[in-house]
C-alpha cells in the first residue's frame, strides 16, 4: 500500500493527479476512502473509463467544482477497467457514473454528461448537506486518534483530507508516513520522503516521521536476534546494553509493550548510560506510535515516575 500525498501515487493518493483534486480509488481502497470517509465528509465518486469521452470531459469539471469547496466535499475517482468489483457491486452499468456517498451511504447520483450548472448544483447540495464540516485541526484529531487505535487505513484517508485542504500541511505528511511505517511499508514510506520538496522534509514533524522509520527498520533488522537478546539479559539483568538490544528486537518483533518497559528498566537501572540512549530511544519509539497510541500514554506517565521520583 502506498500513501498519498506527494507525486508517488497509490491507493492513499490525493496528489496524483494533474488537477491535484481527488484520490484514485480501487475495490481495496474503496472502504476507507469512501465510507469511511464519508462518515466526516461528502464524498463523490466518478466511475469512469479512460476510452469514455464523456468522463474525459466531465472530470476536470468535477475536479473545479469540488476543488471550490475548499476541502468540504472529497472527490473519489474508480476506473472500471481496473476495479470491475466495486462497480459490479454498485450496479454501475455505464460511464460515466457519479455517486455521493455520505455517512456511509449513498444519498446522490447521476449518470451521463451533465452540464456545469447542473455538476455545480450537485456539488453545492453536498456542501450544504455536510454542514460546519470539520477543521483541519479537528481532523487531524481525529487522525491521530484512529492511528492509536492502529486503524491505519482510516487514519490515511483523514491525514488525506488535510492534506487535500492544504497540501504544505507537514503534520498530515508526517502521520501519512507513520501509516506507512505501521503497515511494514518501510520502502513506500522512504520512497515518499525522497519525493517531498527540501522544506517539507525539513519540518519537524516530517523529521520525526523520518525517524520513526529509521528505528522501525533498524527494529525489524533486529527482531531475528531476540532470542539471543533474551538469553543474554536472563545471563545478566541489570546490563543496560543487553536490555536495550532487547527492546529494540522487542520492537522489531511487534512487542511494543514489552519493548517499551524494557527501555524504563534501562533509564531505571541507569538513566545515564551511553548518553542516555535509553530515554532517546523511548522518545523515538514514543514519536513513532504517535502521542494517542495507549502504550504511548502508559509510558509516558511511567517515564515521569521514574524520572522526577
């Protein structure tokens, strides 16, 4: 699965479009990025095909009137010829065929070429039905919210409509790139950090997310080694260099509990070894599930413990 965001296209992709509007959906993406994102927001979907001289005509039609919403409305787009199952299952009988889905439901359509005025009318009634659509801070909550339950594709589709609103917006990049990582997409997830442009790789967040990935990879490198990192912390306890190869194989190997108390019984036992790597690499992995992540929150409060005990 590869994210949007920047010019790598994939399922997630709000930006591989000349226009820059919409996302290329397929029957494996198509829960995410319509029902479930029409639980926050209209979304309109084009079924099309690239032999269909009408679709070729009504997209770029569409695509202006859903970009004056300002992010309100999502414009999904599904070619046929690739994704035949979703159009079977809708009943999609020719192209083009236009859809709005809201709450998770079907509540417009219309089939064929229609004029502007009509296309814009559409659009508008969508606008109105959503009503005070969220903020881009609101939905970034509801992102980072999703991404700790590890709902990563629910997650995405949300970082996606940031992102659709504002395409600078390095908070959405960053949590897009962390749905990578979460996935096991490490090569997706470093493709999309060479595509971005030197400022927006250069933000904060996007650092983070950067990483994020770094020790991900680093991690799963490890995570064939953890038996001999458990043998050589049962040989020796209290060694901190034993318990943190430990936690980084515990990470690698999906234990992130474990990885995580692991790493307090280092800065526990000795908070200042080797620079305190132990407490570094707690913020790192802390960074890499995201601040709502349950394990997350639990560390933290036992991280202060032990700090300020």
């Amino acid at each position: 699965m590869a994210l949007m965001g920047q010019n790598n296209s994939g399922d997630f992709s709000a930006a591989n479009d000349q226009a820059g509007v919409g996302v290329d959906v397929t029957t494996a993406s198509f829960m995410a990025e319509v029902i479930e994102a029409s639980q926050h927001q209209p979304v309109v979907v084009d079924f099309w095909a690239p032999w269909c001289g009408p679709c070729l005509q009504l997209m770029p039609v569409l695509e202006n009137c859903i970009a004056e919403t300002n992010g309100a409305v999502k414009l999904a787009k599904v070619n046929i010829d690739e994704n035949q199952a979703v159009a079977a299952q809708l009943r999609v009988q020719s192209v083009p065929t236009v859809y709005a889905f809201y709450e998770g439901r079907p509540v417009d359509g219309f089939a064929g070429a229609q004029p502007e005025s009509a296309i814009r009318e559409f659009v508008t009634k969508l606008t109105a039905l959503a009503g005070d659509a969220p903020d881009a801070g609101e939905i970034l909550a509801m992102a980072e919210e999703a991404f700790g339950l590890k709902n990563f594709p629910e997650s995405a589709a949300l970082f996606n409509q940031v992102l659709a609103m504002d395409e600078t917006n390095s908070e959405a990049m960053a949590g897009l790139l962390r749905c990578l990582i979460g996935t096991g997409e490490f090569d997706d997830a470093e493709a999309m950090i060479n595509a971005l442009t030197d400022e927006m790789r250069n933000t904060d967040a996007v650092n983070k997310a950067a990483t994020a990935l770094a020790i991900a990879k680093d991690a799963a490198e490890n995570a064939g080694q953890l038996a001999e990192f458990e043998a050589a912390v049962a040989a020796n306890p209290e060694d901190p260099e034993a318990l943190y190869n430990l936690a980084v194989g515990q990470f690698g190997a999906g234990q992130v509990t474990e990885a995580i108390d692991t790493l307090l019984k280092v800065i526990k036992i000795d908070r200042a070894w080797n620079d305190d790597a132990g407490r570094l690499k707690l913020l790192e992995i802390f960074d890499a599930l995201g601040p709502t992540a349950p394990e997350v929150m639990d560390g933290r409060r036992k991280l202060s413990s032990i700090l300020f005990a």
